[in-house]
DNA sequence: CTGTTAGCGCGTTCAC
DNA sequence: GTGAACGCGCTAACAG
C-alpha cells in the first residue's frame, strides 16, 4: 500500500488537516511544521490520489469550446469530438459545452468568451481570430482567472495559457517536400489554394511550403495563391479556372479548407496531377481512396478536444502540463495507411 | 448533480446494498426486486463513478509486459515507456512489471507467462512468437482467468483476448507505395531487409510491400529478401555485399530491426538510394535528419503501452473495450514531419 | 434474500 | 496555528 496522508501525519506529527494545508499550499501553517511535513512527504514518497482528491471535492470543471460554425468539415468533426469527449465527462468531473460563432469574426469571438467568463467557465478553448478584440477578451479571462488555450489556429503574443495545435510551418514544409518527391522530375507548375491570408495558420503553411518547394532539387514555379475563403463554390471556380488556364499544371496544394470545391473541379479534369489537402473527412478520405487525392495531411480532432480538456483542467487547477505530452503531431495519410473510419467521419 | 446510489436505492425503494448487487451483477436478488433497481438506474440515467468505485474497492491490478530481450531499440523503447506508465501507476491503481526473455524463444516465452500466472497477474502483454507452446500457454492463462494482449505481434487464432499493434500487411503497402512513389521513374531494383520470416509481422509487411511495389505503374524488379535476424552485424553484412553486387540498386527497405547494421553499410556508401526503414529510435531519427532515410513507419510505443494497460484492466474487470479506440495507427515520418525527440529518445 | 454499517483517501467545515 | 469529525460515491463486511 502507498502512503496516505495519515502516513503523512503520523510520521509529521500532526493532524490531517495539517498536512492537507500543506499539500494545498494553504495559509495557516508555521514554517517549521510545514517543513516537518514536507520531510515526511518526501521521504515516503507520497503522491496524492487525484481521484480520490476529486471525490471529496466534488467539483466540477465547465469548460466551453467555442468554434466556428458553418460547413468546415474539420470544425464540425472538431465538435463532434467535444460531443464525443462530453460522454465521459461524468467521470472525469467536466461538464463540456460547444458555442458556435461566424467564423472569422473576431467580435463574435470576444462576446462568446466574456459571456464563458460571465457564466463563470473554469476554462476556455477557442479556435483564434487574429484581432485585437480577442487579445483584450483573452486578458480579461486571464484578470477572471479563466484559462483559456488556443485550439488549431494560435495566438503568440496574447495571454493565452496554451497552444493546442500542429506547427503549421512544419506542416506546410511537410506538403512542400512530399509534392516535390512524388513529382520527381515532372515538368509542370504548382498552384496553392488557401482559405484566407488573415488566419494564422494558413499563412504559415505556405511559408513552410514555399521554402520545402525551393528547397527542392528540381526547380519548379508556384503560381500566385489562390484564396477560396475556406468556401466550396469560390474555390470550385478558382481550381477550375486554374485548370483551364494552366495547361502545364503538375500540382496542387491546398493548405486551408474548400475541399469540397476542390475535389469537384477535379473531377471535372484532374488526372495525373499530384494533389494534397489538410484534413481528413469523409470527402478526403474517399478522395484518397480513389487516387484523386495523394496525401492527406491531418491534425487528430480528437486528441485535440483531449487535450484541451487536460490541460484546461490543470491550469483550472494550477497544475503544470506537460509540454511534451500534450503536443499534436501532423499526420500523413497516403491511401495505405488510411485508418479504419471513426465514428463522426473521422 | 447525477444520480448515485442513494438516489437509485431512494427511487427504487431497496437498500444502497441490493442496489449494488444489481450493479455488480451479483447473485442473492429477487427477479422482481432487480427489475425494480434496474428500472431505477434506466429512468435516472445512472453511470457509476468509476474512480470512487476504485477508491471503494482499493484494488490493484499488477501487469506484466513480457517484451524479448537483446538491443533491439524498439523494444527497449518499448520497455521505457512501461516503466514512464509505472509513474502514473498510483493514480491508476495498477502495478506494472516487465519480464525479458531471448527473442524468438517460445518456451521462454511461455515459462514466463506461467510465472505471472502463478504470481497471480491479472493482465498479461507479450510479443508474441508464432509457436504451438504460446497457443497454450495462453491457454493456460484463459483457464485461470488471466486477460491476455498480443503486443506488436499478433497470434491470431489463438485465444489472446486483444491484439495491440499496427497492421503489418498495410504496413508493408504504405512502405511499397512511398517507395514507388519516391522513385518515380528512375530505374534500378530495390533490395528488402527483413529479420526473421518465422514471427508475423516481419511476413505480413513483406506481403504487403510486395503487392503496393508491384501495383506501381512502373514496374521493378525486387531482390530476393535478406534475413539479417535482427541482427547489426549480419545486416551490416547482407547489405553491404548487395551494395557491391547489385550497381543498379534504386532503393532499400527494411522491415524488421537492425537498422544500426543498414545504417553502417549506408555511410560506406549509399547516397541517392531510397531508404525506408520501420520504428523511430534515436539512430533512425538521425538517419532521417541527415537525408540517409527517406521515411520511417512508425508505431508510437507509449500509445501501444498505454493501449494495453487500458484492454487488460478493462478486461479483468469483465468490461468490453472499444476496439476504434485502442486501434494504433501506422505513422509515417519523413525529415518535414519529425516530431521532437521525446524522453527517452522516442 | 435484504438492510446496516464502516471505511477507501482526501477536502472541508467547524471548534479548540 | 492546529485538530476532530463529517461526507464525496461506492464496496464489502456483517447482521437480520
């Protein structure tokens, strides 16, 4: 049997509430007991049972997601998985909700999160607009002591606690080097389809892809970026005009959402190019399947909304995460490797 | 606030203890008296408080991980994250143990699962070797009510409650289409470096491997497999002399161990070949960095691990497990995609 | 067959 | 400053 607090108090000295002051880092407590206790801690190696601590407290973690809405497949696999996550919040003492806003409207962000901290949320994950009303929401969480961590697309530089995301430079140098390797030396140019210029992550995966693309040993031209807002029917048109107009064509990126668009221009006329997109659904998937789609680059929703809520939990807490645990890796599906579907679409 | 046992003993007009015996089906309660109980839970939408429930009971669940012995990189890998689950072993109520026996032993194997048997485990995780005293050894285990999980090879068909690995035949696919793909249309054949045919996974991936290599549209020759056992210093030797033998060799696969060996035979000479190994270890990480490896497949160990703590505790407690859940996914790195080197090396 | 009672390890009033 | 006692939701003795 491990050690308990009543080890604790014995070998102390004093009484169990001592020791739990102690352990809470609550006043009350002269600084040679405290030491006493601290030695006693040490050297039987206690470590505090989590889940009977949660028991007595008998507190409750409400944490709210808050997303953009709209049609985004990865947004909405995004809220099937806190949805998912919410089946087991009985358990892990966490009441989960999920708040929609336009997507890209940083106003509609901000009111959602002082409404979070209004209702008096432990905790707070939100998908970032890159504005200065969401620095000033995410401070004034930070003045209410509300964590708040940034899901998918960052912001560096605000008060957020955490980041829960892919490194999208890393992600777009990933698109860069696989489109480079499986065109070999096939002549021909590369187009880049993004959503918008104005979301952090989008800007950094062409970054990444631009320099993984020249760092290349066969030079290739990259047309200018086309920019679909993450919307089917303007990406349609824009992937289509492209395919018209480039005869040469060798490949495309695309780094942001419209994939829908995307897959229906190609179907139009899109063989023998080299395709890769972001994000698995249900569409890339059976894209992949079929050899539309060459690669698919994903972050897992799921581990996200996972994270999310750990790392909320702890900074609700006061508890350091660990980093490394807590980090999303980008992965590559080619159609070989295609894992079984999930339950939403994946 | 939901429901607990007061609630349900309350609506259901019982005590709290024939509530609990409806709850751990266990026997001494009326048929009609159970309906009542049950109808109870069903309209409260009871769950049990799994951590208070564990609390309550104050169990623990010793595992035993029976991994080969030897310096093979993965499987020490494999070993390190057991003992980095063992940190959290307190909060899980599990004690976890690891037991080393010679590679490819069957009656080693098997000696040991009796061992833990005898020590009264109640979960068991192996790598498996394909022998008739595994097959009853498991056996044995299933008579005395020891949940047993095939670790990174499987045994199929034998009576191993769980299988905790990746999919070797699509493992092999994904490193055959990669390799095609990376290759293009330059020409040269492409050599495989394998342990040992006689465990299964080492089969499977070759399988795989060589229906992807010859689904390509440009058709190329594959050596005759090389078995190097797992072995540095023989793999080192097989692919050095193919190195010298074959001038026109386009690329390498190896789908067992013993990279250290391939990556010896690579520095003397092996530029411009594509190189595709399994398992991401330090050595391979490196490899990768420096341009000698083209991709590694991976799968994550701790995932395995963590995998397998969740099936056999699930499992001895008679409950079912989702198997969507604990399915581990082939990752595939290339140079752009790397995550960090995590604690031990990966 | 069913009910009572005492904990599991911890947090939290209240008194002292 | 410090301590005793109760309860979180559940299980397991022991009565009845």
């Amino acid at each position: 049997m491990r050690p308990t607090v009543h080890d604790i108090a014995a070998e102390a000295g004093v009484s169990l509430a001592t020791v739990d002051r102690v352990l809470n880092d609550r006043p009350g407590v002269r600084g040679v007991t405290k030491a006493k206790v601290e030695a006693a801690i040490a050297s039987l190696g206690y470590v505090r049972d989590v889940a009977a601590a949660n028991l007595a407290k008998s507190r409750v973690y409400p944490l709210v997601f808050i997303l953009p809405e709209g049609d985004n497949p990865f947004m909405r696999g995004l809220e099937a998985e806190v949805r998912r996550a919410g089946l087991h919040s009985a358990i892990e003492r966490t009441r989960l909700s999920v708040v929609t806003v336009p997507a890209f409207d940083a106003a509609a962000l901000a009111d959602a999160m002082d409404a979070a901290i209004a209702e008096g949320v432990s905790g707070i994950a939100a998908v970032a607009v890159d504005a200065l009303e969401v620095f000033a929401a995410i401070d004034r969480a930070r003045e209410a002591g509300v964590p708040v961590v940034t899901l998918v697309s960052d912001l560096s530089g605000s008060g957020r606690d955490h980041f829960i995301g892919v490194d999208n430079i890393a992600a777009g140098r990933t698109a860069g080097s696989l489109m480079g390797r499986f065109l070999g030396n096939r002549p021909g140019r590369v187009a880049v389809l993004a959503g918008s210029m104005r979301v952090r992550d989008h800007g950094e995966r062409l970054e990444g892809f631009l320099a993984a693309m020249s760092a290349m040993p066969n030079a290739r031209a990259i047309l200018p970026v086309l920019e679909g807002q993450d919307d089917p029917d303007l990406s349609f048109k824009l992937i289509a005009d492209c395919l018209a107009a480039v005869p040469d064509l060798a490949g495309i990126y695309n780094l942001g959402a419209g994939n829908r668009g995307l897959l229906k221009a190609l179907a139009v006329r899109g063989t023998g190019l080299c395709v890769i997109v972001h994000e698995l659904t249900g569409e890339t998937r059976g894209a992949l399947e079929s050899g539309v789609i060459d690669a698919v680059l994903n972050q897992d929703a799921g581990h996200e909304v996972r994270s999310a809520i750990r790392v909320l939990r702890a900074k609700a807490d006061g508890l350091s995460v660990n980093a490394a645990q807590e980090r999303i890796r980008l992965d590559i599906f080619i159609k070989d490797n295609l894992p079984p579907a999930g339950p939403d679409e994946e």
